[in-house]
C-alpha cells in the first residue's frame, strides 16, 4: 500500500490554510530571458500552422471577461471581502480549459522532429505571446515516444500556483487538471492521430526539460502524427470475415488496449435505457465556459442527458483502462427519467438505480460554497466520478492517485464538452465533500466519489460580456 498516497486521498477534501501566499510570485506565464523564440502565427484560427492552431486551442490566452463584485460574490459569500483598490481588477483573461480558481498552472511543452511544423528541437509553449521559446536543438522524440510521432506535447503543471491558494488541496487539483488537459488535446487534435500517455519515466522528461521535479511535475505526454494523402483503398474485404478475423486478432495483440481493473458487475437496480447521441466535443471546445451563476432550474431532455452521460464515459485514446473511474451521477427534473442517483453503464448506455429520491438536500449538505449550495437548488445532472483506491494501487502502484484523479478530470471534461455542444451549461466544482455521498452511493471499501460537475441551463444573468482575442 503507498502509505503517502492513500493518507493524502483520505485526509485532504477541502483547502488547507497557505501561512504566507504572498511568498509564491504572482507570474502566471514563465519566462525563459535570452533564448531564442520561433513566433507562430497570429491568428491562429486563420493560419495554416495547424500546431499553433492546436497549442492555442490548448493553453493559449485566447479570451478577456469583464466580472463585476456582483460576479464575485458567490466565491466570497460578502462584498466586505471583495477589494476594491484596483478599478480593473475584474478584466480578467481566460484560456479554453478550466482551472481552480483560474491559476492555470498547466503548461506545454513541444518536443518536435524534423517532419514537425516548428524547427527541431525542445521547446516552451509561451501562452502570452503565442509562440515556442527554444530549449534545446536536435531531435529528442525518442525521450518521450512510446510510437512514431512528429511531434510530442509535454503536459506539465507548475505546483506553486495552486498552491499559494488552495495549500495542501494542491496536488490533488493538478492531477484533475492533468486529465482535463488531456481531454482537451485529445478533442482539439482532430486530424492529427493524437493519443496520450499518462504512464512514462517521469524523471527522464523532467531532465529532458530542465525541470525541478519538486516544484513543476510532467503529467501527460501527447504524441501527434501528421495526416498522410489517402491512396486508392481496392475492393471491400467485408466477405472474407474469417480471414479479417484472424488479421484483426494479431493486430489487437500488436497494439493492446489498457487491460480493465476488476470492477463489480452492474447490479440488480432498475435500469433506463437511454436514446442514442453523437457527442460533437470539438465544437463543444468553442463555447464551453463556467456557468458564473448557476442555473435557472428548467428540466433537461433526455436528448441532452443522453448526450452528457455518453462522453462522460467515453474511452479516451490513452493508456489508462475504461474503467479507471466508474460513472455515477445524480439526477433531478430530467424528463421521463426518475429523481435519484444511478450509475451509468457506458457499454450498454443505460442507467443504473442506486439510490431514490430527491437528491437536492443531500447535495447541499455537502456543498461548501454559495455558488455549489445554488446549483444544488437549480442544476438538473450532478456527474460524481467513483475510483476505487485498492484496485487502481494494485494496478499502477504509487502513481494510482494521480491516474485516478486524472481520468475523473477527463470524463467531466468530456461531459462539459458535449454539454456546450448542446446548449447546457456546466460547472466542475471542487468545493464539494463529496465522501458525504459516499454512503447514499452504497460504496463500500477503498471507494471513494473524486469530484462534482453541476448541469443545466444557464441562468440568465450568467453569460458575461466576452472579448475573443484569436479573432
């Protein structure tokens, strides 16, 4: 058993008190003086530079939002402890990813070959300038790629800007982002045969990139191959299934999926069937963004609710298991579909019964923040990823923590994706004790609800003025 891990996941829910914040520097951008830097062209929307298309629509600071007091009240719960020193303290910039308390402390890196668009060599992907700061030259994609690959993004996550505000709560909040930014490069990466790897020699790549792994930690790597022409295909193959049988079988073997952990079967609870849906997450990149002030309580489609819940469990294209997480979810005023949590079953697309009832007491109770305790009262879906500690640390060992918050992350991610999609607004919170639910969930064990996304339609006062800065 990781003693370090398993005490960190039980004992750290909530913020811990920083003794002295001001300690951490304010920069959220790094700089690098003195080396060279290769631009990449502006707008990136508009270029045919297809990788800083990509590293825009990844970490770029792509969008400015005016917030008012009166936006900032649900986070401080009084206008006393909202300062007023500075008339454009709420002309904030913002990136196409959520991160706690917008602190963004994911950064990119690129490891580029000869066949990548960007020269050859190692470097920094500069958000506030939009373009690769150089540190070192020649072709180092052997360090970090596990298949032949252009080029190889390096997701890292700069410690000290998380926790400057949230203290111990750090860790655990860029391990979730880890997977949030991989769900998002692999939704953006359209084209480019992306997959990620969130299992790697960690020390290599920090070397690689000059790192001090205590204070900046590599999460995911992201290998990218360059589209190829199509060449004349010849006559379908489609009746010789036995040959194509044996064919696919040593293919399966060349490249195999992640094994699944062991996992309870589906239980004995009503189930629902639920309609078919496409989830379209790369448009859903265009327009997502965090409800600011909750929901207006109208009922959800089951349209939608089907939409949500498909890419909640999607299987990404990385090296982790389907079933690092199982997907439970809480639901209120969806049409047709009774008050109660369930679990989502991905490969039969139907819902689960765990518990009746309405669910809106019980969130609340559990529900920190002003913000968290309203959509309580007003969202319609609650998604509550469930990781179960014992089999992802028989599985991974001491990196189980940080596989487990990753892939809950992603699975939000992809949900808010394809709620943008479809016009529903969403909210992943973090100031939820969601080891409260536990109980109501009937887990038993190591397992463990990891994190809370809140769903429905947006209340009218939510959308605030936006600057796009990439048109």
């Amino acid at each position: 058993m990781s003693n370090e891990a398993t005490r960190y996941h039980e004992d750290v829910h909530t913020p811990t008190e920083v003794a002295n914040p001001k300690a951490y520097p304010p920069q959220v951008v790094k700089s690098y003086p003195g080396a060279p830097r290769h631009p990449l062209p502006w707008p990136p929307e508009k270029s045919g530079n297809r990788l800083g298309r990509l590293l825009a629509d990844l970490g770029g600071i792509t969008r400015s939002q005016w917030l008012t007091p009166l936006d900032m009240l649900p986070f401080t719960d009084s206008f006393e402890a909202i300062p007023d020193d500075d008339p454009l303290q709420w002309l904030v910039t913002r990136r196409p990813t959520p991160s706690g308390g917008a602190r963004y402390s994911s950064e990119w890196y690129v490891i580029a070959g000869p066949d990548s668009e960007v020269p050859t060599g190692v470097h920094y992907y500069d958000p506030a300038r939009h373009d690769l700061v150089r540190l070192r030259s020649g072709d180092y994609r052997s360090w970090v790629a596990s298949r032949p690959a252009a080029t190889v993004l390096v997701q890292t996550n700069v410690f000290w800007r998380l926790a400057a505000k949230y203290g111990e709560m750090y860790y655990r909040l860029a391990c979730l982002e880890s997977g949030i930014q991989v769900a998002h490069a692999l939704a953006v990466a359209d084209g480019t045969g992306a997959t990620a790897r969130l299992c790697f020699p960690d020390a290599d790549i920090t070397e690689l990139l000059g790192l001090d792994p205590r204070e900046e930690g590599v999460h995911a790597v992201v290998e990218l191959v360059p589209p190829v022409p199509s060449a004349f295909g010849g006559p379908s193959l489609t009746t010789f299934p036995l040959a194509a049988g044996a064919h696919a079988s040593v293919l399966a073997q060349s490249r195999p999926d992640p094994a699944p952990l062991p996992i309870a079967p589906a239980g004995e609870g009503r189930r629902i069937s639920l309609p078919h849906a496409e989830p379209d997450l790369p448009a859903g990149t265009r327009t997502r963004h965090a409800a600011v002030r909750g929901f207006n309580g109208e009922p959800m489609s089951p349209g939608a609710l089907a939409t949500i819940l498909t890419a909640y469990g999607r299987q990404a294209r990385w090296d982790l298991p389907a079933n690092l997480v199982e997907f439970y979810c809480v639901i209120a005023d969806v049409t047709g579909v009774p008050a109660g949590a369930y679990r989502y079953l991905p490969d039969r697309h139907q819902l689960e019964l765990v518990s009746e009832g309405d669910p809106r007491q019980r969130i609340r109770e559990a529900a920190l923040a002003a913000l968290t305790q309203q959509g309580a009262r007003t969202a319609n879906l609650w998604l509550l990823p469930v990781g179960d500690a014992e089999a992802a640390e028989e599985r991974y060992g001491a990196r189980w923590y940080r596989l487990q918050q990753a892939a809950a992350g992603a699975a939000l991610h992809r949900a808010c994706l394809a709620a943008a999609a479809v016009d529903v607004a969403s909210r992943i919170q973090n100031d939820v004790l969601t080891h409260l639910l536990d109980s109501w969930f009937g887990l038993e064990g190591r397992k463990r609800s990891l994190l809370m996304a809140h769903f429905g339609t947006e209340h009218p006062a939510g959308l605030r003025p936006e600057f796009r800065l990439t048109w």
